[in-house]
C-alpha cells in the first residue's frame, strides 16, 4: 500500500511537471491550432457572413448542400490534383537529381548548392513575379530564346491549357532545393562501402544507383514526398500572383477559392465548410500514401 | 512549492481558454447596441467641448495621394476649433486587400473609426451589414449638387446617401492620329460618338492594313477592371448586370441586349481586332491604332513617348441606342455607423471632397475632379484628352451595380467575358453564369 501511494505521488508529480514543460508549446498548439479548428469545424454549420459577426445562425447541413451544387469548388479540386500529379515527380525527380549531383566532390561543390538552394529562400511572391517577367508572351525572356531557336511563341500563362502546368514548373524549381537538402542528408548516410563492394561485384554506376541508392533512400523518399503532397494541396500563392484563378479558372486552387470565398465573398461559413471537406480528403489522401508506401516494404 | 507550479500552469491555460470561449460568446450573440457602444475602444472621445475624430485612409501617408489626405485633415483641424481628426494610414497590402481586412477585423471587434474610405462598389454591403450611416441630411442640396451624377449614384444606397469621393476614373478610347490619318479615318468626339459599328469598321480596316490588331484592350487584366471597363457597353445596349435591389439577375443578366453587348467584344477578338493577351503598350509604341485606357495612361504616354501623337475620343456606344454609357468608380468617404458623432464626420467627408480636396487631389493624382466646380481650377481639365474624359463622366457616368452580392457578380461578368473572348457563345455563358448569382442572391433573400 504504502510503495503503491509513493509510487502514485511520485507518477504525478512527473506528469505534472512533464505538462509544466510542454505547456509553452501545448499554449500555442491550443490558440494557433486547436481552436481555429474547432472554430472552423462549427463555422461550417452556419451562415457567418464576415462583416456581421452579431448574426451568426446554425444552418444545419445547407453549407455542404451548397458545396455539391457549386462547380467551381470541384473545378478548383480537379485542377488542385492535375497539379499535385504533375509537381511531385517533377519536383522529387529534380530534387533527387540535383543532390545526386552536388553529392558528386566537384569544384565549386558550394556554389551550386547554394545556387539550388537559393530560390527555396526567396519569398514566393517575389519569385512568381520574376517567372511572370521570363514568361510574358511578347517581351518574355523565355519565348524570345524559343524564337531564337526557331520555335514558335508560347502563350504560357495567358492560356487555359498552358498555365497549370507553367505553375507546376515555377512551383517544382521553387521548391525542390528544399527536399534536395533531405535527399543530400539521405545521401551522405549511405555507407562507401556498399559502393566499394558493388563495384569488386562488377555493378555499373546505373546499376549501383538502382539497387543501392534507391533503396536506400526509402525512408527520405516517403518523407519528401508526403512534405510535397501536403505542399502542393495548399498552392495558392503562384496562382493568385501569376494568374489570379485564371484564365478561364483553369488555375483556381482549393485553398485559393477557399480564401476567395472567406475574403472576397465574405462567406466565412461556407468557406469553413469547403475547408473542412478539404481537410478530410488531405487527411484520405497521406493515409493513403503512407500505407501505399509502406506496403511495399 | 514546485508541485504546484504544473498545476498553477494548467489552472491558467485553462482560465486563458475560458476567456476566450467567453469574449467569443459575447461577439457572437451581439447584444444590444448599447452594450456595442459601451464597449468601444478606438471610438472618437470628447475632451473639453472638442469631438476627437478617427479617421482610417486605405494608402500610406509617403504616397501623392495620402499626402493629399494629411494636408486637407490638418487644413480641416486648422478650419474647426471644436473637432480634431487623426488619421491612421492602412495601406492595402496583400493583393489589396490589406486595408479591407483591417476593417472586417474591426467591424468584429467594434472597433471601427468615425470616418473610413471604401472603394466605390463595397458601399451596398457595408450597408447591408450596418457599417457606415446615412450622410445625406448633413449635406447641402447645393454641395450635393456640384459632385458628378456618378459620384452621388455610386454614394446612393436605397435611396440613401452614405459616401462620397474626392476624384472619378473613367475609360476612354485612346487614339493614334497619324494611323488614322493614312487610313483616312474621321475620329469620333462628343457631338459625334463613335459607334460599336464604328469602331469594328476601323478597326477591321486597320487590322488588315498594318497586320496588327488595332485595339489595344486589356482582356488580360483581372479582378475588378473587366466589370469596370466594360458594364457599359452592357448599359449601352439598354441592358443591365443585376436588379434595382441587387438581388436578381435572371433575365437580366442573361438578356438578350446583354448577349449582344458581349457578341461586340466577340466580334472584336474573332476579327482580329484585339486579342485576348495584348501586347504590352502596343498603342505607346505606336503599334496599335486604338486603346481603352483611363486618364492614369496620360502622364506615362506624355513623358515617355512623346513621338506619339494621341487624342481622347469619347467609349464607343452600341449601334442599336447610341446612348452614352462610360465606366466610373473610385474610393470614397464615410462615415460608420458606430460613431457617436455621425453629423461632424459627415462634415469631414464633405471636407475631404470639397472644392479644394477636389483640385488638390486632381493636381497630385491627376484622375478626374469629382466636382464641378473643381474644373475652373484644373487647366489640364479645360481642353484636349483631359476635357473628353471629363465631359464623357458628365453625360454618360455610371456607377457600376449596388448589390449586397457584389463580388459575386463581378466576379461571374468577368467569367463571362472571359469565356467570350475565349470563343465561347455569349447567350450560353450568361446562361450558365446567372445560376450561380442567383443561386448566391438567394441566401441574401
């Protein structure tokens, strides 16, 4: 009895203190994460128009009726997917790509990882107005090198079949020096000799590549591209700099008509109910992705 | 001791969690507008027999147009021994709507100032949320009488006066004389107004001639320009964007008269005329023989292409009424419904869009006077490109719709002419766009 009570006060005391140690943290988890969720999950069930936050009604289920009558909230999914399909070998192959080079010991190893690097440091904004500049159709550096080389001009972000995938390009350079630094880090783990050995085996550099890097970076692997999907379902920034939606919605993003619909149309209700059928298929789709990863093992 | 500092932590998470369930309580069942006025903080105090006024400016206090604001205030606080205006400057950073933001969050909070700015089509829905308040009987008949029709149209809510501004913007059709002249091609003016009919002859002709399209037309810029720039010609065909109260568009917004005005802009980008991704200032360069542009292209065409020689003629009316129909809009003043003191920021909206607000904000800006009275004052406003503009504001301003939907509809115009100049069939487009605004209206109902 008297071991079990000291044993009891002694367990809460450390709890206590182990809470006293996470309260910082677990402070701001409640106000910056915990409570927006919960008050966006209840602003979904009413009609919250921004500018009159004295008549907020419960409206039941109206706001997710209205979800399955408005096209442009599954518009804005399908283009959200079209471009998560397209950025994540993009930008996972690029990624791979440029620390399999720098990984190399070659002169000015650190001028082009810096380089690389660079553009994951630069505000989005900034850089989606740089591609803009590149990319205009008349005066655009890029269409002027096509000319040069004998091609025709490109409408790129002016046109509803081009502009998705000029995002998807813009995005993956943008952010694959990031998940370069992980693949690096995946690189430099993998032991020399496993090379060494491969190679007295008579296994070519492919070879070696194929049946020893590669596996080896599983685990980073899943890891990038987990980080990218979740990355690419919250695109909003390049499309509302370099298109705003457009043209013809055929770059309107999830998380983009989200904030138009809370911002510009003041709806924060039915805002927060796009948000949390959103919230449910990110959810679907990592779940997914980790046990389609994990299978294989 | 130490044991209890855990507890102490938990004890007040838990009460800062309350607190917060509690002021959220409080917000969401409003109250009454006693209660609402107890609490206000940033409200206007009075101090010895003096009205202290907020007032919230939606640029910086380093750009033309707010130094123009900071002086006209300090000049009303010299004018007034018994009110004293402050000014906070807000610019509109984030995609513009930094400044909006601002205001969402105060409406929240109740922490609104006496006199706001807002652009021109926000006036319906700060009224239908109860933001700013009726102005009209602190205003002479006869100050009201001098502002441009389109000033008090766009100000005029249910009948009711709440806004005014200080300065209009307009659209004018742009052209190059020495192109004109080789094609022997009369421009249009006031007393002889160019028609659609008009415009897509010359321009087919040019078009041809140069290999060029000869309408230089932002197709490509969005957001509020295409609802701006071209309503119109909407307006001018005898239709309409949306009802009186704002609430219905069936019928309206898919009329036919409607249909065609959008089958103008499709005979443009078909023939050739203008695409739908221009190239930058193709008129500067001399390139394109016609632009529609507002009078902010003027000081840029004056100073840095000064080989071009250029001329205003008045936007094109439909062939079918010929009636003159001109975009319009610009920022205005308020006052909130939340001040205490509605009638002295009444006095200081009127001051900001007086006369001499007027004139000061023309010479720093350069847009169109908001007044009437303004223009003996404003030489370049006399004669020339200027005087078209202003002359197109008087006869044909129209304010662009009051409706508590506004973003909606202007958003669903702009697919539209989007669709248009993107090959789709006008009467189908407004078809399937006057769904979604009615499906949205009817929540409004």
């Amino acid at each position: 009895m008297e071991m079990k009570k000291l044993f009891g006060k002694y367990k809460l005391k450390e709890t206590l203190l182990a809470y006293a140690f996470l309260a910082p943290a677990l402070i701001f988890m409640l106000i910056f994460i915990v409570a927006p969720i919960i008050a966006s999950l209840s602003f979904s069930f009413t009609d919250y128009y921004l500018l009159k936050p004295n008549e907020i009604d419960f409206i039941g289920l109206e706001n997710f009726k209205y979800i399955l009558e408005d096209n442009l909230v599954w518009l804005s999914f399908l283009n959200t997917f079209k471009f998560i399909i397209m950025v994540i070998p993009l930008q996972v192959g690029t990624a791979l790509g440029l620390a399999l080079l720098i990984n190399k010991k070659i002169k000015f190893n650190l001028f082009f990882k810096v380089s690389f690097f660079s553009p994951v440091v630069m505000s989005l904004v900034v850089m989606s107005i740089l591609w803009m500049v590149l990319l205009n159709p008349q005066s655009g550096l890029i269409n002027a090198v096509l000319t040069s080389l004998g091609f025709e001009k490109q409408p790129f972000l002016t046109s509803t079949t081009q502009a998705l995938p000029t995002i998807v390009v813009a995005s993956a350079w943008q952010g694959a020096g990031y998940q370069m630094m992980i693949f690096l880090a995946g690189l430099k783990n993998i032991p020399e000799m496993l090379y060494e050995a491969a190679g007295i085996d008579g296994a070519n550099k492919w070879k070696q590549f194929l049946y020893i890097t590669l596996p080896s970076l599983r685990n980073v692997t899943v890891f990038v591209m987990i980080t990218t999907l979740i990355g690419a379902f919250k695109l909003i920034i390049q499309p509302m700099v370099m298109t705003s939606g457009g043209p013809k919605n055929s770059t309107l993003t999830i998380v983009y008509y989200i904030f138009q619909t809370g911002v510009r149309y003041r709806n924060v209700g039915y805002a927060s109910a796009i948000t949390l059928i959103f919230t449910l298929i990110v959810t679907v789709f990592v779940m997914m992705q980790r046990r389609f990863l994990k299978e294989e093992d | 001791m130490k044991k209890f500092l855990p507890i102490l932590l938990i004890l007040s998470l838990g009460i800062s969690m309350t607190g917060c369930g509690k002021t959220d309580n409080v917000s969401n069942q409003g109250g009454t507008p006693e209660t609402k006025k107890a609490t206000e903080a940033a409200q206007s105090t009075e101090t010895g027999g003096v009205v202290d006024l907020k007032m919230w400016v939606h640029v910086t206090d380093e750009t033309d147009e707010g130094k123009v604001y900071a002086e006209r205030v300090a000049a009303f606080n010299e004018a007034h021994d018994n009110i004293n205006v402050s000014v906070e400057f807000i610019p509109r950073a984030g995609g513009g709507s930094g400044y909006e933001d601002k205001i969402n969050t105060a409406v929240t909070t109740n922490q609104l100032p006496d006199i706001i700015t807002l652009d021109g089509p926000n006036a319906a829905a700060y009224v239908d949320s109860g933001i700013i308040a009726p102005i009209g009987d602190y205003i002479s008949k006869e100050s009201l009488d001098d502002y441009l029709p389109s000033i008090i149209e766009q100000g005029t809510v249910n009948g009711q006066l709440y806004g005014l501004g200080a300065m209009e913007s307009t659209v004018g059709l742009y052209y190059n004389e020495d192109i004109l002249n080789k094609y022997g091609i009369k421009p249009g003016s006031m007393d002889n107004i160019w028609t659609w009919d008009d415009l897509l002859a010359a321009g087919e002709k040019i078009t041809k001639g140069e290999n060029y399209p000869a309408l230089e037309v932002q197709f490509n810029w969005t957001g509020e320009w295409k609802i701006y720039a071209f309503a119109p010609f909407v307006w001018s065909n005898g239709g309409n964007v949306i009802s009186e109260d704002g609430l219905t568009a069936a019928g309206i917004f898919n009329s036919q008269e409607n249909a065609e005005a959008l089958g103008f802009i499709k005979k443009l980008v078909d023939g050739g005329i203008a695409t739908a991704t221009p190239e930058e200032n193709s008129f500067h360069l001399g390139k394109s023989a016609f632009m529609l542009n507002g009078p902010w292209a003027m000081p840029d065409l004056e100073k840095n292409y000064p080989d071009i020689k250029w001329a205003v003629m008045p936007y094109p009316v439909s062939s079918k009424t010929k009636e003159l129909h001109v975009p319009t809009g610009s920022w205005q003043f308020a006052a909130t419904s939340q001040s205490k003191h509605v009638a002295e920021a009444a006095q200081v909206v009127e001051w900001m869009t007086n006369t001499e607000s007027v004139v000061a904000m023309t010479n720093a800006i350069g847009m169109p006077p908001a007044r009437k009275s303004a223009v003996e004052f404003l030489p370049a406003y006399q004669e020339g490109a200027r005087k078209v503009m202003l002359d197109q504001l008087a006869q044909g301003g129209h304010a662009r719709p009051v409706s508590p939907i506004y973003p909606v509809v202007s958003r669903n115009f702009e697919e539209a002419i989007d669709a248009v100049i993107y090959g789709e069939d006008p009467q189908t487009v407004l078809n399937q766009k006057v769904q979604v605004i009615e499906r949205e209206a009817k929540r409004k109902k």
